[in-house]
C-alpha cells in the first residue's frame, strides 16, 4: 500500500494541501487526522534532527531502526514524507516552495527554532497569502516563559494534571503518560484548523492559529479553576470519587494470569442515583448488607463510602472483571473493565466496530494502528497507507509537488538540503 | 467588527455530560448554539463545584463553563407536543448534538432519518459511551467507565492502589474534543456539496490514543504496559527526576533530557547558592558528570557486579539526598524560572491557584471575566484553548438560566403567540 500526490476524492479534506513542519505527538497526530479524511500531507523532516518518537520504541522483535517505531508509526499513517535541511539556504527555499503549495502550515517547534527558519505568520502570507498557519508553542509567542523547555512529560505537572489526579496520599504522579500530547492538544488544534477552513471557504481569508499548549491542556480544568477564582478553594487530588455519586471507583476483582503470572484485574464502578444502586444490589443478589436503610439514598451511601466500597470489594473480589461488567450492565449499572492493552485489542466490540486498523509497513511488518477518532457515516476516513519512511517521497514531493527537475533533485541531495 | 468562524451555523445541543463541551467548542467559536433542556431539569446543572457552594441549578460553575455563549431553551422531547415543536427548530438547524442511549431518538420519531426528511442537509452527532453499533453499544456509560474501557486508566497511578481515574471529566473531555471535530469535518464535507451525515463518536475510541505506546508495545511485543507510579519506569530514584518538595509545594524535575543543559548545571547552580555540600568533590562529582538517562542503562549493566553496583547506587543515593535538600530550601517557583533560565527542565506542580496566577498565562491575559447580570458579579473563567487571528475565540454571553430564551426562539423565530409560549409552558410542554 502507498499514497502519492494525487487528490483524494469525495473527502472532506479532499484537495487540501497540508505542510507538516511537526514532531513528536500534539503536531503529527493533528496532522494524521487531516490525511485521514482525505488531506495531502506531507510530513516534513530531517535527519540532522530527527523526530524523537523514531528512536523511542516499541519496535517490532529485532529491530530497531529509525521506521520501525510503533510510537512515531502511529501518528503518522497516510503521509508523505520529505527530508529538508533548513538550516541549508537549498532547504530553505524548497520550504517556502512548498508552504507556497499548501493551504495548511503545522508546526510544534520552538518559537526561538520558528524565528530562526523565519517561519512566523508574516512570512508564509507572503508565500500563500490564503495560508492557514498553525503554531503549537509550549507556552505561547510572547510573555515570560516564552523560551521555557517542555515537553508532555512536564507539561502535565505545570497545567495542573498531576496535582489534580490520583490519591491525595500519593505524590502528584500525574497519569503514567505524557496524556496532552495524544488528544487534548492535537483534538484542540484540529477543531481550531477545521474551523479555519469553514472560514476560509466563506471568505477566502487564512489566518494564523496559536495553540499555546498549556493553554490548551488547562482550558478543560476550568471547574477547578473557577473553584478557586470564584470560592477560593484550592482543589486537590481526591482519588477516584465524585461528589455526586457513590460508590464510584475501579474496584479489585479475581486475579487473571498472564505469561504464567497473576495479573490484577479491575472494574470501574459507577452509582449515580437510586435505580442505578438498586441495580447494583441486584446484581450482587441483593445481600442482606445492602437493604440498610442508610444505604437508601445518595446522601447516606455518600457518608458510609467507605463501608459500602468494603463490602463491594468483597463481592467482586471472587470474580472475574468481565463477568462483574456484565452482570451490572445488565441491571443498568455504569460498570467497565479497566482494560490494558491487551484487552484494547482484543475487545469484541471494537473488533466489531473495525477500530484498529492493520497496515503493512514495509520495514516494521503489519502492525496496528489507531483507527479515526470519529466516525462519518458518507465519508468515514480512511488510514491510506502505513506510516512513511524517513524520506521515502523525497523524490516524488521534489518532482510533482516542488516541479523540480532530475538536475534540481541531484543539486538538492548534494547540498544536502535534502536531508 | 470581529467576524467569527461559525456564525452561519446552528446547533441544537441535546448534549449530556458526555458531549456538553462539544457544544461549547462551538459555540466559543461562533455558532448559534440552542442547548435544549428537560422542563424538568437539566441533570448537568446538579454537577460542581458551585457558585460559593450553593448548590442549586443556577449556580453550577461547570455548567456556567460548559454552556458559555449557548442559548437556552426547555422542551420535553417525550409530549407529542415536544417533538412538533423539536421538529419545526430542526427544519432551522445545520446540526443536532446528542448523546442518548444509541436508537432512542429513532423510538421517538427523531432519528437520522427522520431528521434529515426535515432537513435533508443536517448533520446528527451522537457522542455516546460506545458508539452506535456493536455489542457494547447499549452499554451504560459514565466517564470513569469510559476511561477504564478506553485504556488510559490502567496506566495511572501505584501499583499498590487500584488504577487512578483522571481527574476532571477527561473521558468527557476527550470525547467532546473528538465530537467537535467529527462536526466540523461533516460541515467541510457539506461545504463540498457532499450532504449531512451522522456523525458517530465513542468515548472508548476517542480515547484509545491516550494510551501512548500500550497498544502498539502489545501488538509488537506482546508485552503490557502497567501503571507504574511516582518512579515512572526508573528502578530507583535518581536525582533530579521526578516530584520533589519545595517551601511552597512542588516541582517536577527532568533533568539531563535532550535539548537542556546536563547536570553539571545543577551542580554549579547548587555551588552558587552555597548548597552544594559535598557534590564538588568525588566520586559525587564524577558521577554527576555523567547523569543523564543513557547513564541507567549503563547501570544495569553493573548488575553482574554487586559490589561495584552496591557503591554506585550509594553514590547516586547521596546526590539524590542533597539535591532534595536544595530543593526543599528554594520555591517552586524559583526552581522553575531559574531552573528554566539555566534550560534545566524543571516545571511547578501548578495548583490550581498556581494556574491562575502564572505569570505567562498573566501575562497573555489568558483568563477571561464574564459578567453574570443575576448574580451582580463577575466571574474569571478559563480562557481560549487557542487563539484565531482573524475568527477569535471569545465569550460573548454566560451560560443561559433555565429556558431564558424561550420567548426568543419559540416567540420571535418559530412566530409563537406569547399566548402560545404560555399555554405549552402550563401544560410542561416548555
């Protein structure tokens, strides 16, 4: 399976040109969503500063190189990828010869990197002047921190993610992964650039896009935020209850095994009112604990918490989590395993719905990869092809999209402005 | 005249939870969003935190967050009465955003199919727990179920407690993220000329990609990704990764990364401010010479050797006890500026009072003040989750009370007699 240059068809994106001057994940995952519905990408990197993800695994059983990793592979289905030294003036030009081409200008890179390649909104309008140009800063183009470090792994802590979540007797951990990378700032700039477009087919206007990434990642803490602007409290981690229901938590059931180990196995439980609890009970077989009257309203189950999650525990720790979801799905109750990877692929309902997707790479195998976010029922998008190999379009971007000849092709690699 | 990137669109918002905020990306955005809630009450008003812990339903700051610049009108989709008038605002309507149990509008005449003989153009988005099909697809949802089912919770938290659920809605978060896109890219499509569609969303599959390299670390190596606490992945710990105290709270540190100065930085900071100890001298100093991540793997290589191992690690022990104590005597927010001034990665473990008085969010005027005429005072919000040049993101109306404009759309838009409005409000119908 391979793409080329050609306009898709009939998509919502078709005959949209995008540059992605993107890496690592808030950039590249947008961008895979655009060719995913019928965009042109090209991915746009270079070997004198790879994309991280490729030298971070998992990689396929004995091998590792740079094409192979299942971490930069999943975000970049559907792409053409070009390799461009822009710190060479070749390089350069074939940039902006390219940014001329698109309608769509994407970069993650570091305000102080953008400045230097001289890639500010200024400067693209006069190559395009209809350009959607779409800025992902960590901390913004202007203001103090304006040249601060980050990536995931800190800004989680600095938007308040990790003080917020988990148990308050634990350290603030955060969630074991670099969680606004992967849907929160790449879903927030796909609405902000899909917006653009609408605009754009009204007007004929472009316009630049600034996606300050803590920005981003704070705007759904607002709650919290307004406890503390409007009550003056400061919110902290409380685990895995709400105020508003009881019980609520992912409760222990029978242990599995795996490779010839024990492996715990949860559900996540959740009782929001009345009918839900008495399904619950039902569920259990209604014991006799149950039928206390303290028990009877969210008011009483929110005070005795505690009590009630001990005696749930207890019923789900002889089961297995499967047949706890399904026996409190059936009485209505809000119940889910707490699915690891394997469970993830293996689920019969996403197999059912086709949600991950088995593409063949050419060095990596036949691998999965995440599916479209959402499903259009016309035009429901569509992994082309499996993510590119460094450079692999080299030629085929030089030539049908750049219009260069053999010789400027031949000039570029010796340049080393492809690169 | 600031124009705005959806304002020839309309939306009929019968969101739940799950896609509350859906709607509002929206509606920040420019579309004429008309939330729709049940005379008898909309449940997501009964969710806090509340307006100085009043907890009635005009009073809930996330609903004032998640409904900013909506219109609000009530109506009982389940009267016969209820759907005619539903009926005639749909023939108004580019979009309807739903979030009922998948085939309940279709078992009261208001399913895509029906919806679209009104108005062959409009684009249905249903954001459930599981989508519209399959063998889960009647399956109870809430957002903790949603994040356990979507594989993000098991990666959270200690090995010792049970998986930690996200704070903050997150699985509604993501899904209503996911949801205003899927909108978007079926109104690009009828821009084409291409027609409406329905517009399905899963809170599991929004979410799978949140699971970072799980899923494609079992398709490749069968091997499953855990939650592994405070330590993350490292064996020990090792100074300058990770949570540490401060006077005023905490800072999380990742020093010795790609792209920042190496450790021997923070050493020189710590010399200046007298708090060095004795790091300058060895075997402290040499080890610190080469602390960065690739230095681990060369420690498990000395797992053949005990004695040599036994040493290393006191060694990094020691370095990792003063480097805490440095941290314990600075703020976090000097570990962070200064740190960052140095380009060592250290970033606040922002409260959410730190949020609100970070100096760049400051800065950018991030937050926002709206002004709630019924309560005679105004309230800081949260601010953009970008910034449109030319189609700026901005609050230009709070959240709607309970059918506040009803007269609007029922009376001046479908032509209702005042009369009218009255009579459907006696019989429940608004």
């Amino acid at each position: 399976m391979s793409i080329d240059a050609t306009p898709t068809r009939g998509q919502p994106l078709s005959g949209i040109k995008v540059a992605d001057f993107s890496w690592f994940g808030a950039g590249p995952i947008c961008a895979e969503n655009l060719a995913t519905f019928g965009a042109t990408v090209v991915r746009v990197e270079s070997e004198a500063h790879l994309d991280g993800l490729r030298s971070v695994g998992p990689f396929p059983p004995g091998k590792n190189t740079y094409n192979v990793s299942g971490y930069f592979n999943n975000y970049n289905a559907g792409k053409l990828d070009l390799t461009l030294n822009l710190n060479t003036p070749l390089g350069k030009r074939m940039a902006e010869k390219l940014i001329a081409w698109s309608d769509i200008f994407l970069t993650n890179f570091t305000p102080r990197i953008i400045e230097r390649w001289g890639l500010l909104y200024e400067e693209l309008v006069r190559l395009r002047p209809d350009i959607i140009a779409v800025y992902q800063p960590m901390q913004g183009y202007d203001g103090p921190h304006k040249d601060f470090m980050g990536f995931g792994a800190v800004l989680s802590p600095i938007t308040g993610y990790n003080e917020l979540c988990g148990f308050p007797e634990r350290p603030p951990m955060g969630i074991g992964t670099n969680y606004p990378d992967y849907v929160i700032n790449p879903g927030h700039t796909l609405v902000a650039i899909l917006a653009a477009l609408h605009h754009r087919r009204k007007t004929g206007h472009g316009q630049r896009i600034e996606l300050a990434q803590i920005e981003s990642s704070v705007a759904p803490l607002a709650p919290a935020l307004m406890d503390c602007t409007v009550n003056g409290r400061v919110e902290t981690r409380a685990g895995n209850r709400l105020p508003h229901a009881a019980p609520h938590g992912a409760f222990r059931c029978r242990d599995g095994e795996w490779n010839g180990q024990p492996e715990d196995r949860w559900c996540a439980i959740a009782v929001f009112d009345d009918a839900q609890w008495w399904g619950l009970v039902a569920a259990m077989g209604s014991p006799a604990w149950a039928k206390d009257e303290r028990f009877g309203s969210h008011a009483g189950r929110k005070a005795h918490e505690d009590e009630i999650d001990a005696q749930i525990s207890g019923w789900t720790a002889g089961r297995p989590a499967e047949e706890v979801m399904a026996l409190l799905q059936s009485q209505g109750v809000p119940a889910g395993v707490v699915q690891n990877a394997r469970d993830m692929l293996q689920d019969e309902h996403l197999k059912a719905r086709g949600y991950y997707v088995y593409l063949d790479h050419p060095e990596a195998g036949r691998t999965a990869y995440d599916g479209p976010p959402f499903r259009l029922s016309k035009t429901p998008g569509v992994l082309r092809s499996p993510a590119p190999l460094l450079g692999e379009h080299n030629e085929l971007v030089c030539r049908e999209i750049l219009g260069m000849s053999d010789e400027e092709i031949a000039e570029a690699l010796i340049a080393q402005a492809l690169y | 005249m600031t124009t705005c990137a959806l304002d020839d669109l309309r939306i009929l918002d019968l969101a739940g939870d799950i896609g509350i905020y859906a709607a509002k990306l929206l509606a920040d955005l420019g579309a004429d969003v008309i939330r729709i809630e049940p005379p008898s009450g909309d449940p997501a008003r009964r969710i806090g935190p509340f307006y100085h812990d009043d907890a009635s339903p005009e009073r809930s700051l996330s609903y004032f967050h998640l409904n900013t610049n909506k219109r609000g009108i009530t109506l009982d989709l389940t009267s016969d009465d209820g759907r005619a008038l539903f009926r005639r605002l749909v023939a108004t309507a580019d979009v309807v955003v739903e979030t009922f149990e998948p085939g309940f509008l279709d078992g009261i005449g208001l399913g895509y199919d029906a919806l679209t003989e009104i108005r062959p153009n409009l684009i249905l988005t249903s954001i459930t727990g599981f989508g519209q099909d399959g063998p889960h697809a009647r399956y109870r949802w809430s957002d903790i179920v949603g994040v356990a089912m979507g594989g993000m919770m098991t990666l959270a938290g200690d090995k010792a407690d049970p998986p930690n659920m996200p704070y903050g809605y997150q699985g509604y978060t993501g899904a209503g993220i996911q949801a205003a896109a899927g909108t978007l890219m079926a109104v690009l499509q009828r821009d084409n000329g291409g027609g409406g569609q329905h517009v399905d969303v899963s809170m599991q599959e929004a979410l799978s990609i949140n699971q970072e390299t799980a899923m494609q670390t079992f398709d490749m190596t069968g091997a499953i990704r855990q939650r592994t606490g405070a330590r993350g992945a490292l064996p020990i710990d090792i100074a300058g990764i990770g949570v540490y105290d401060c006077t005023d709270g905490q800072v999380f540190a990742y020093l010795g990364t790609p792209g920042g100065a190496p450790w021997s930085a923070m050493l020189e900071w710590m010399t200046d401010a007298g708090k060095a100890e004795d790091l300058n001298d060895d075997p402290y100093r040499e080890m610190i010479g080469q602390l960065n991540l690739r230095f681990l793997t060369g420690l498990a290589a000395l797992a053949a050797d005990p004695p040599k191992l036994q040493a290393a690690l006191g060694t990094l022990g020691h370095i990792y006890d003063v480097f805490s104590r440095f941290c314990k005597s600075q703020s976090k927010w000097t570990l962070y500026e200064e740190g960052q001034r140095r380009r060592l990665m250290f970033g606040v473990v922002s409260t959410p009072a730190d949020l609100v008085k970070n100096p760049q969010l400051q800065a950018r005027a991030w937050l926002h003040d709206v002004h709630h005429d019924e309560l005679g005072e105004t309230l800081r919000y949260a601010g953009p989750p970008y910034r449109l040049s030319e189609t700026p993101w901005a609050i230009h109306r709070r959240a709607p009370l309970p059918g506040e404009h009803n007269i609007d759309v029922y009376g001046d838009e479908l032509g209702l007699s005042l009369p009218d409005v009255e009579a459907l409000r006696a019989r429940g119908v608004v």
